[in-house]
C-alpha cells in the first residue's frame, strides 16, 4: 500500500437494497480498508489479514462465486480454496491469509 494516502476518500454507495458488496485483494486490506468501506455502506466480501499474491486466479474465484450467486462465506471458501491449490500450500494456511466472514 506505499504511496496511497491513509485514508483513501471514498464516496458514500447510492441507496439500494442492502450494502454493495466488494472485494480488495491487495496485501492486508482489511487492516486498510474493511472500516472506509463499512462507513459508505459497501460490505467487505472478501479480504485479505497478511501478505499475499493478488493474481488473476484470485480475482477469478472470486467473479466465479459472483457469477454463480454464492453466499459471502462460499466465495470465501472458493477463493481459499483456489489460493492454497495455486500457491501450493495447505487450505488452512490459505485461509488465514483471507479475513474471516
């Protein structure tokens, strides 16, 4: 996140039926931005708690999960689950790379 100025301004969602929701892949994007989403009314659907590799599989699970109108927690569980198969590592350890629901 070097170089964004803290906090980012962000623009109030537009009235609809619920909280928008969105997805920051991007190293620990909770930490930086689950707060500023909350406060305009977009609910964080996926979001990251460390370092971590920001690739193209990873938005893919995500769109895929959108694309099939899975809940929050099913996205969740595809990203993680696409994440530990890419990079090689164990669903419990890719789990703890994404922020829980």
């Amino acid at each position: 996140m070097d170089g964004i100025p803290f906090p980012p301004r962000l623009e109030p969602a537009a009235p609809g039926d619920g909280p928008v929701p969105a997805f920051v892949l991007a190293c620990n994007s909770e930490g930086y931005f689950s707060a500023l989403l909350r406060d305009v009314g977009v609910e964080p659907l996926v979001m990251t708690r460390t370092l971590m590799a920001p690739e193209g599989y990873v938005v893919d699970a995500v769109l895929q999960g959108l694309a099939a109108n899975e809940s929050a927690a099913a996205i969740r569980r595809r990203t993680v689950a696409t994440y530990a198969r890419w990079q090689r590592m164990t669903p419990t350890a890719a789990a703890a790379v994404f922020a829980p629901r």
